[in-house]
C-alpha cells in the first residue's frame, strides 16, 4: 500500500459527492490536498479540510486551458511534485439525439473529455516517479443507454485517452487507471426520476478509487468495471 502522508494528491470535482468522501480519506492518511471545481462550495470545504492536512483549492472550469495550467502551476509550488490525480469532475446531460442542442453536446465532452484530457496533461509535467491518475469513467462506456448517448460517447472517450495516455507515459512510471462504475446515488443525478434502491453508495464508488490509489506500483490495473450488486 503506498503510504501518501505529506503527498501532493490532485483531486478535481472535489465539491461533489464522492469528491468530499475522497478528500476527507486522503486527507485521513497525511496527505497534501490539491482540489477545485467549478462551484465555490470547495473553497469552504477546503477551510474544514484544512484543520486535517495542507489545502490548496481553486475554482474554474476544467475546460478552460489557460485556467487548468495556472492551477497545477499554482498547486506544485503550493505542495510540490504530483504523486496522485483524480479526475472526478463530470456531467450528463440526457436527452434524444434529434432534438439535443449543439451547445449540450460541446459542453458534454469539453467537460468528461477535454477537462481529463488537460488535467492529464499538466499532471504529467510535475509527476513524481512513480505515480498514478485515475480517470472516472461509467459502465456507461460499453452500455449504450438511450436516455443518455453522448454521456456513453463522451465516457467511451475518457476510457481510450486513458489507454493511449498510458502508452505514452507508463515509461515515466506513471501509471493511469479508468475507473468505471454503474449508476451512484449521489447528487449528480439532479431531479431526475431514478430508483436509487438500486444504485451504489458514494462510498462504494470512492472505495474502489482507492484501492486503485494505494496498489503496489508494480502493477498496472488498466480499467476497472463494476456496479451495484442490489439491481441483480
């Protein structure tokens, strides 16, 4: 298990539902926290973390390059070299592909798509040796869902970066992991009708991030499916 006390962790989406659960886990065992999100929520979340470990947050939107430079710039010389990332920020929009706007489709994947993309991409230029980043991906990914097409495209997207990014980073030591659960109850779902009887819990979802976080660096977990076991 690798012991991430005094570790500069990057964690985006971290206002959200798994993202409070993972910080505060992380932050459990020592480590240095560097968190954002496009809802100002995480600058109070960064105060209450702060009485555990060392915070950096910032708010912005993933899709922004110029932003996502500034803030890995900002969170290396606030806690140092990268040993973790995980891209939790995401979003679906459902709807049917004739009469889905332009404008939702562009939003879908600069968000699940190009926002891991540019995140993957300054992590890796202050990524310690070894190290990891754990994409979030669905079960989306290889089910078709007719609610939700492009939420499928753009997941189906986070898991080939991933794939390809390894390829071009694994000699680094960096090694790169998609995570891909079933449906989680948690407020991502907005007023959707959902059975959430049905759903994993929040924390079984962070459970599995970090298994795949504290695994031996001698092993490359390349993707990970999974879902809850109620809805059988």
């Amino acid at each position: 298990m690798i012991n991430y006390n005094g570790k500069n962790i990057i964690i985006t989406g971290a206002s959200g539902g798994m993202g409070r659960i993972l910080c505060d886990r992380l932050a459990e065992m020592g480590a240095k926290l560097s968190i954002c999100s496009n809802d100002e929520a995480v600058l109070d979340f960064a105060k209450e973390l702060s009485s555990k470990t060392k915070v950096f947050a910032k708010t912005f939107d993933i899709a922004d390059e110029a932003a996502v430079k500034e803030f890995f710039e900002e969170a290396y010389k606030e806690n140092g070299e990268f040993y973790a990332l995980a891209n939790l920020a995401g979003l679906s929009i459902p709807g049917q592909i004739p009469e889905t706007e332009e404008g939702a489709y562009d939003l879908m994947m600069d968000v699940n798509v190009k926002g891991t993309f540019l995140c993957c991409k300054y992590f890796a230029h202050n990524a310690a040796e070894p190290s990891i980043i754990v994409n979030i991906g669905s079960m989306a990914a290889r089910n078709a869902n007719g609610n939700a097409p492009l939420y499928c495209t753009a997941k189906a997207a986070v898991n080939m970066l991933s794939r390809g990014l390894l390829l071009q980073v694994g000699s680094k030591k960096i090694r790169v992991t998609t995570v891909n659960p079933g449906g989680a109850d948690t407020p991502f779902w907005g007023t959707r009708a959902v059975d959430r009887t049905k759903l994993l819990q929040a924390e079984d979802v962070v459970d599995i991030i970090m298994f795949v976080l504290t695994s031996n660096p001698n092993v490359q977990i390349h993707d990970i499916y999974f879902e809850s076991a109620v809805r059988f």
